[in-house]
C-alpha cells in the first residue's frame, strides 16, 4: 500500500543505536518470566496437591491450564498486535500476567488455581508473539536480528530449564504458592520500563479484522492439544473422548485455514507457507519439539525414580544443557552467517541426535560424567537447530506479518510439544507394560496396576513388600530403562528426519536491503508470493560475507 510507513522504518524513527539493545533486554526478561512459569509449577505438584487436595483431574486442568491456553491463543493475540499494535498488546499482557499470579499465589482452592492458570496462559499468549515480532521491528537488519533471535532463544532455554532448579529451592524453603509470587515485582518494574522503552509498531490495517476467523483458530488450536493431551495420557486414538477432540481440532484449523485463503484481508496470510524456507523453518521446529519435549519428562522421572535423585537435585543436573543452549545462542549469529541455515539446522538435528543415543548408554546406576557430556551436546545442538529455525521463519515474512509469523511459530512449539509428549509417552508405555504385566510372584491386579507407571509400581511394590514387592520393584525398574532406550531411539530417528527436511533451507543466509510487501490478495484468484530481491549479507552491510 503506497505511503504505508513499513515497521523498519518505525523501528528506526522510535530506536536508534544502542537503545534497540536495551529493548531487547526487556523483551527477553518478558519472555523469560512466562518461559518460567511453564515449568516451575512441576516440582510444586506434590506440594499443591498435600495443600489444596485436588481430584486427579483437577490437578491435571492446574498443571495443563497454562500450555493449552496459551497454545490456543497465540494467533489470536499475534493477529491482533499486527493491526492495534504489537506493545500495546505486550503491555496488557504484563498486567493480566501480573494479576494472575497473585491470585494463583493466594488461591485457596484448585478451582481458583485453575482459573488463575488459565488467565496466567491469557497474558503468555499476548506476550510471546509480542516479544517476537516486535524484535523483528526493532532489528531491521538481518545480521543484527539473527543475534537478537540468538539471545531471544537462548532466553527461552534458560526459563524453560531454570524453572524446576527455581520452583525446587523455592518450594524447599518457602510455600508453593512462591513459585507465583516471584513474577509480581518483576512484572511491576517490567510494565513502566516496557511503556518507556518498548518502540510501538503495526503491520498493514487494512479491511476489518477477521474475529470469527481468531475465534476459530483458537478454538481449533486448543481442542486438538486437548485431544493430543489425552493420547500422551495413555488413551487409545479410538477413544472416543481422544478420537473427537482430534477430528474437531483438525476440522476448524482445515476451515481456518480455507478462511484466510479467501479472505482479501486474512489474519495470516497463508501464502506465506508456499515459500520453502517459511514451510521448512515451521516443520523444523515442529520436529524439534516433538521429539524432545516428551523426552524431557521422562528423563526427569529417570532422574528422580531410577537414579533417586530430589528435584533440586535434577534441576541442577539439567543446568549443563541449559549453558549449552546459552553458548549456542552467543555464537548463533556467527554460525549462521558462516555456514548458512541448510547446514546450521541439519548439523544441529545430527548433534542433538547424537546426543540422544549417547544417552542410550545410561542404565540403572548413576554415570554422571555421560549424562552431563550428553545433556551439553544435547543443549548445544537443540539451540542451533531453533535459533536457524526462528531466524529463518521470522526473516522470510513480511514485516506487516510478523506478528502472526511469531504466532504461527510460537504455535507450532506448542504443537511440536504437545504432540511430542503423545508420542513418546505412548512408545514409552508400549515398551514399559509388557515388563510388569507378569512378574512372577506377584498378583495379576498388582502387575496391571502396575503397568500404568513407574510411580505407580513403586507405591504397588510399597505395599505388598517381601520378595514380591523387590521383584515387582525391580522388573518395574528393569521395564522403565529399557523403555526409555526404545524411546531415545524413535527420538533420534525424528531428529535424524529433521536433519534431512532442513536440506530445504538456503545453503547460504542472505539479507534483503528491502522487504517489500506482499502483494494484495484477492478472492477471485489466488496469487502466489512474489520472490523478494535478496542480496549477500555482505552487500547490504558493507562488509564481511555471508555463510556458504
């Protein structure tokens, strides 16, 4: 649209020099309070659970709440920074985050809990994109960006590896509820910074803003984690409390999609995935969640069921990976621009894959020296693969989009991770079962009961005692380090898919002097996405090269 003023000239209207870099300061603390609160709640279940006495499927709403709302309105409030303005949905995304912890910290109840988690996930949603796409304003130029985005995941690998460490020494000194209280002094010295420092910026307002199409997306989003929620619980896909969740979800995201593809002003432009480096960079970072999200949990019931390790004690054992991700997100930029994305991702999906069957060699004892070599590869390389991964992403679109480019990645995280828990708890149960189902000495209904977890066949073995307690406990034990083999296995062999997807991306990084727009879309025919003008890193800046 002419005489449309472009968010990179905004950006530098409203930042200059080193300003930019005290922006993203506060971007990253944003994003670091809510990467936080994803995690830190878990080690405090135990203690939630002795204080509020929730049922079992209340405290599965307190500790799911959080994700799934967040994951289901990431597009919405994406969508929605784009046309009202990206800070202005920050800033009431810190006071609603701010709120909702108090009352999480103070809830007297689980139902309380649960809906102060949900709203908690409300100001997660407005922020995550937020921090995102106003990044991609504030950076204009791509060497620059790629270093804010390296710090920008580097952060979110901190939070999300911190919060156990965190949420152990807090509930270990003071009262659950801590683990909420923290966010309340960080978020009043946050919002009047981020109203001072945070520049505003828009992407194209044009036609009115599709609501029912934001309603639809979320409602599709959040149905489908519901179902996938259920199959990582152990549901069989013919449930039919499993089976409907995951067709209606799917069904409202087909029509989304189909929506927008018609609409002359669609929310997300879906024109966008017809760019292989946009495609590609998303089925990226689908697959490195999916792979080890549910990876993670159950390395931690490993940590604290097979080894006996506290739950302080397992956070700072995931403290190696998190410095590991650190140090990739530091030299991300410069590996980017050296090797390009096709190698920096593909080389990443190969290290962490090789980290993963590294672990295969950890058995019943502790080998602390191997965990803690495995967990630094596996940081290092999960870090390379989601900084080449986001960077591309966030450079291929549009600046009128990028909020809901933030938002379609953010999403596809949330995907990646939700459907990675399903996945591998369902290979892990698969491998696990058939190792207590029958143990001699021990009664039928003890095995069954048995076969649904690790915890569970302790608190069996618990209470029958004598010898078929030990053998109960032991095949238990036995069955869980073998499951657990069978899963790094099938998680390597989704990293190893990774690496050969991200042979789509360019072999070299390239930055555009200019993004221009893309063209306006029409209903009467599709239009595809016209090729933007690229030129060499070292031509637009003047100096140095880019990656081959």
């Amino acid at each position: 649209m002419a005489g449309t003023t472009t968010d990179a000239a905004r950006a530098r209207a409203t930042v200059g020099g080193a300003n930019r870099w005290v922006v993203l300061v506060v971007l990253c603390v944003s994003l670091l309070l809510v990467a936080l609160d994803a995690t830190v709640l878990h080690v405090a279940v135990p203690s939630v659970t002795e204080d509020l006495r929730p049922s079992a499927t209340a405290l599965l709403w307190i500790v799911d709440a959080y994700p799934l709302v967040c994951a289901a309105l990431l597009i919405l409030f994406g969508t929605l920074g784009d046309r009202i303005g990206r800070r202005r949905v920050l800033l009431l995304g810190y006071g609603i985050f701010g709120a909702a912890s108090a009352v999480a910290a103070l809830a007297g109840s689980a139902e309380l809990l649960i809906v102060a988690r949900a709203l908690l996930g409300v100001g997660g949603a407005m922020i995550m994109p937020a921090t995102l796409s106003i990044l991609r304003a504030v950076f204009p130029d791509r060497r620059e960006r790629a270093t804010a985005i390296g710090v920008w995941t580097a952060t979110a690998a901190i939070g999300a590896a911190t919060g156990p460490v965190l949420g152990g020494f807090l509930v270990q000194h003071f009262w659950w509820g801590s683990v909420f209280l923290i966010n309340i002094p960080l978020m009043a010295l946050i919002l009047p910074l981020g109203r001072k420092l945070l520049p505003e910026s828009k992407g194209s307002a044009d036609g009115p803003w599709d609501v029912l199409g934001a309603l639809m997306a979320a409602a599709g989003v959040l149905i489908l984690v519901l179902g996938v929620k259920r199959l990582g619980a152990g549901h069989g896909v013919m449930d039919i409390w499993t089976l409907a969740p995951l067709c209606v979800g799917t069904a409202l995201i087909v029509l989304f999609v189909r929506r927008q593809k018609r609409r002359t002003h669609p929310l997300v432009d879906m024109r966008m995935f017809s760019r292989p480096t946009f495609s590609t960079s998303v089925g990226c970072i689908v697959l490195a969640m999916l792979a080890l999200v549910g990876l993670e949990l159950i390395a931690v019931q490993y940590l604290q069921l097979v080894l006996g390790l506290s739950p302080l004690e397992t956070g700072l054992r995931l403290l190696p990976l998190t410095f590991a991700a650190m140090a990739a997100g530091a030299t991300g930029s410069h590996t980017l621009r050296r090797f390009g994305p096709r190698t920096m991702v593909a080389c990443g999906f190969a290290l962490t894959a090789g980290a993963v069957l590294l672990l295969v060699m950890m058995g019943q004892h502790d080998r602390p020296a191997l965990l803690t070599c495995a967990f630094i590869v596996l940081g290092f390389g999960l870090q390379t693969t989601l900084f080449g991964a986001y960077e591309s992403m966030l450079s291929e679109a549009p600046a009128d989009c990028a909020g809901g480019a933030a938002a379609i990645g953010e999403t596809s995280y949330q995907l990646g991770a939700g459907m990675g828990i399903a996945l591998l708890g369902s290979v892990m149960n698969a491998a696990y079962a058939p190792g207590v189902a029958d143990v001699p000495g021990v009664p039928d209904t003890a095995s069954a009961g048995a076969t649904n977890s690790l915890g569970e066949a302790y608190d069996i073995a618990a209470r029958l005692g004598g010898p078929a307690g030990d053998a109960l406990r032991s095949a238990a034990q036995h069955s869980f380090v073998h499951g657990l083999h069978v899963t790094l296995l099938v998680s390597a062999g989704l990293l190893v898919l990774g690496a050969v997807a991200a042979l789509r991306l360019p072999r070299a990084m390239e930055c555009a002097a200019q993004h221009p727009e893309l063209p306006a879309q029409r209903t009467d025919a599709p239009l595809a996405m016209a090729d933007r003008p690229m030129v060499p890193a070292a031509e637009a800046a003047g100096s140095g090269r880019a990656g081959h």
